[in-house]
C-alpha cells in the first residue's frame, strides 16, 4: 500500500494539470477503489524516487456552485481519511480568494499535515499570490508550476517528510531489485582496437555448442543483434544474452565485408544499445592510449564496463602484464575504480565463462535501486564522518538525497547553495556510495539541486 496524497483546492487552480503533472502520461490510471465516490481520481505518481497515490478531488465542482463550499467540505472530509499529507493547491496569480480562505479553515481542523502549493508560479506574476499564501499558516508554500514542471524538486522536499516513514516500511518490505529488469537477455558489446580479437571471441560464444537465434537486424537499421543462449557450467543454468553491433559480428554477418577501424565512434554506437561492454585489450600489446579514449567513452556514457584482456594463452610475464594494466587503469580511468578487470583467450576458451559471469553480475548492479531510507541513512553518516566545506564562511546545507534513477545509478542531493560544492567533496560523496553501497565497478551520477 502506496501513502496517499490528496489534492485540494477550489476549482481551477491546476488540481488536475498537478496530478497528471505527477501521474505522467504513460502511467494508467488507478481505478476508483470500490465505495469510493466517483468524484475522486487516484493515479500511482513518482516524484524523484518517492512512490504514492495521489487523489485528485477535482470532480467536485461540476454542479451548482451555490451549494458547492459545503458539498466541498464534506467531501473534503471524506477524502483526507487515510490520507499521509495534503496538497493544498491555490492560485498564486488571482491571489486568495474568500473560498481558499475557506478550505484553509477547515484544513486547520484536520488531522492531516497540510502542504500548501502556490501553483501558476512561473514567471513574476505569481509572487503577491505567493507571498499571501504565508499567512495561511501552513508554513511556508511550495510555489509550483504544475503546467511547466517547475519546482518539483521543492515539492518532492516538502513531501519527503511526510511519506518518509512509509517509504521507508515498504521499501523494507521489497525486494531492492527491479526484476523485469534483469530477467531479459544480456545486452552485451564487445569493442576495442583491430585484431584485439573480437571477431574471434564472437565465433567462440556462437560456436555449434551454442543456440544461435538470430541473427536479428532491428535494433536500428544498420545495427545487428545476435541472441544466444550461455549455459554457466558453474550452476548449469541457461541464460540469454544478445550481442549487440560490433564491427567484429558485421564482418560475421557479412554486412560489412572490409576490414573495419574500431573507432571510439564505431564503439559510442554499439554502446547505445547495451547494457554491458566489454574493452577487449591484446595481451601482445598492453594498455594503449586509444583503449583508455573507449573506456572513458563507455563510462561517460552511463554503461557498465569490463575490460579483459585476450590472447593470454600467448601473453609474456603474464602476471607482471596484468598488474601493469591493472596499475595502468586505476592511473587512467579515475572515474571509476574497481572495473573488472579479466584474462581471456578467444582462442582457447580460457576465461570466458568467467567474463560472462561478471557480465550478468555487473548488469545486477548497474540495475540496482537504493531504497531511498538507507540512502539516506548513508548520507547523514557520509555528512557527519566529513561535513560539506563553508566557502567564504557560506554554509551549505544539504538535506536529502535520492536516487532518481539506475542503470546507470543516478542520484540528486537536494539542499541550498549547492553550487559552491567542491568537486573534491562530490567525489567524496560518489567514492562513499561506490564503497559503502555496493556500486564499486559501475558509473555513477551524481547532481546537486538547490532551492530557494
Ligand atoms: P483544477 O480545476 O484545479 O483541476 O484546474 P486545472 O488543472 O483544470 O487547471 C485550470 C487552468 O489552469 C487550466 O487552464 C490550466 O492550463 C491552468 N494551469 C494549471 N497549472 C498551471 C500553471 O502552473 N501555470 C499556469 N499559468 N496555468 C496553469
Ligand atoms: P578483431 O579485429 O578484433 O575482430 O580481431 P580478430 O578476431 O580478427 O583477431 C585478430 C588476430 O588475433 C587473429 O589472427 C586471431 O586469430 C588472433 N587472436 C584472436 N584471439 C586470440 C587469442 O585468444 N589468442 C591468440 N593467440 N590469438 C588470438
């Protein structure tokens, strides 16, 4: 059961362009619940990784409007049972009006905490509706734009106290993993320099033993997806993976007959497609700059990485190469430390169950969702243990952070003057979500939004 949140408010004040503002178009609607009167909308809203229902009283106002303030009230009544919180929505452009007056009073009354919305907040016309919305007393009003989408971050802050405690139980009670999520293949690339051997590991995952189901050309037009089915001699079990476009299965596919460059851009292509990419380096070789531009590349581009490097059955000092890689990595990938880091051959086989392995783990975590309490459990702790800096002796505070979205794991800290966060206290930040919650080898993203 999703906390409730209902909106009120007298009529034409952007009740209903808020709920379908938090409701979202592509979300269906809740049906009326049973017994329920049929002048109450109940949708599933997401705001910024918190959850709830949200009732839209809008459908009290279609009749008489002499009988409409105690029709209102009664049904006001009836609806803030089982509600968490109240919106209540005015106006800021007409300004209060005799009827807002009204509904505050019997607001007053209630048991429900009370947030006020001073909506149609955009621009400067809104700021006398603003400002009176203070003598309400509902502290102080969150000025909105239901139509344009602003000051949602204001309006998640001011809520997020309310549905915390509940957020809080039912994120205890579920499962963290969004299991739809990992339950389809395993969209994996594979990239790196010419004659690193990605056409061969290709024909070694798609060899006879293999179920080949495609190839299947529909991702794009010029790209190529291959589904296949890896059985893990670990567990026995059969999982699904789809190879998506490289240059090395277009020369497979014989769609591309001449020999290809692998470009950083040829790579920033296949990657749009996958969830998973693994750098493929040449134990012959080593470490080369170009490989560093690709890794980068997948990192920025939110994907999980994983770099093996290939034909070690013919690899020189073996463990001196890999520490050196290894080293050469953590000089040169700063973004993110702790990619997994492999030996493979494409020739003999050695290694490649392995980096499968690691490939469906890593998708586990790039997929990953934090429950927004113990994400702020972490936070207040990663705050006290080193406290945001005072530029200029300017505190800055910070209040909560949530986790907006995964794949990749991205995070917004909410607070004022954000701006004058040191770059070396968000990477103390993003190092303490890597270390303390379980995101080590995958990109993450992290933004500051200031209110007022
Ligand atoms: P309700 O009767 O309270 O449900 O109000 P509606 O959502 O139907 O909105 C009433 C009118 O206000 C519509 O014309 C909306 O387009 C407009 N409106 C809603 N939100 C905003 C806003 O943030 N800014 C402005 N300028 N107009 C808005
Ligand atoms: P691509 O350009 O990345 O697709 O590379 P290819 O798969 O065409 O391989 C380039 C060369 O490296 C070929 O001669 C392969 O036989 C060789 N090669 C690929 N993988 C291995 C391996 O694991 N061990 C060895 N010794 N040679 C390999």
């Amino acid at each position: 059961m999703l906390p409730q949140v209902i909106i009120i408010g007298r009529p034409n004040v952007g009740k209903s362009t808020l709920f379908n503002r938090l409701v979202g178009k592509k979300l269906a609607l809740v049906d009326d619940q049973p017994g329920v009167t049929r002048d109450r909308r109940f949708g599933e809203a997401h705001l910024l990784g918190l959850d709830f229902t949200i009732v839209d009283t809008a459908g009290w106002e279609d009749d008489d409007p002499s009988s409409l303030p105690g029709r209102m009230r009664a049904q006001t009544e009836a609806a803030l049972v089982g509600a968490s919180v109240a919106l209540f929505v005015i106006d800021s452009r007409a300004g209060l009006t005799p009827l807002d007056e009204e509904i505050a009073r019997w607001l007053r009354v209630s048991p429900v905490p009370v947030i006020c919305v001073a909506n149609k907040a955009e621009g400067k016309a809104g700021d006398g509706g603003l400002f009176e919305a203070f003598s309400l007393g509902f502290g102080d009003p969150v000025a909105l734009s239901a139509e344009h989408g602003q000051g949602l971050a204001d309006l998640f802050e001011a809520l997020l106290p309310h549905l915390d405690a509940k957020q809080r139980e039912r994120d205890e009670a579920e499962p963290e993993e969004e299991v739809d999520e990992l339950s389809g293949p395993l969209k994996l690339a594979i990239v790196g320099r010419p004659n690193a051997g990605k056409s061969t590991l290709i024909n070694r995952f798609l060899g006879e033993d293999r179920l080949l189901t495609g190839p299947e050309a529909g991702i794009t037009r010029d790209s190529i997806a291959v589904d296949w089915a890896w059985t893990d001699p670990k567990t026995s079990e059969e999982r699904q993976v789809r190879l998506i476009d490289t240059a090395g299965m277009r020369k497979k596919a014989r769609v591309v007959d001449k020999l290809e460059k692998m470009s950083v851009a040829d790579a920033r292509h296949a990657v749009d497609f996958a969830e998973v990419v693994v750098l493929l380096l040449d134990a012959t070789l080593g470490l080369e700059h170009q490989d560093l531009k690709i890794a980068s590349m997948v990192l920025e581009e939110g994907r999980a990485l994983i770099i093996a490097i290939n034909k070690w059955d013919v690899a020189e000092g073996p463990s001196g190469l890999f520490n050196g890689i290894s080293a050469a990595l953590a000089d040169g990938l700063s973004q993110v430390k702790g990619v997994p880091l492999l030996s493979v051959s494409a020739r003999t086989g050695k290694g490649l169950d392995e980096l499968l392995r690691v490939a469906f783990e890593i998708r586990e975590t790039w997929s990953r969702r934090v429950p927004t309490a113990a994400l702020n459990r972490w936070f207040d702790d990663a705050l006290a243990a080193n406290p945001p800096p005072a530029p200029g002796g300017k505190r800055i505070k910070m209040r909560y952070i949530t986790q907006i979205k995964n794949r990749p794991p991205s995070f917004v800290v909410f607070g004022t003057r954000l701006e004058l966060i040191p770059a070396s206290y968000e990477r103390y930040l993003v190092n303490s979500i890597r270390r303390e919650l379980g995101f080590e080898a995958v990109p993450i993203r992290l933004t500051m939004r200031s209110s007022k």
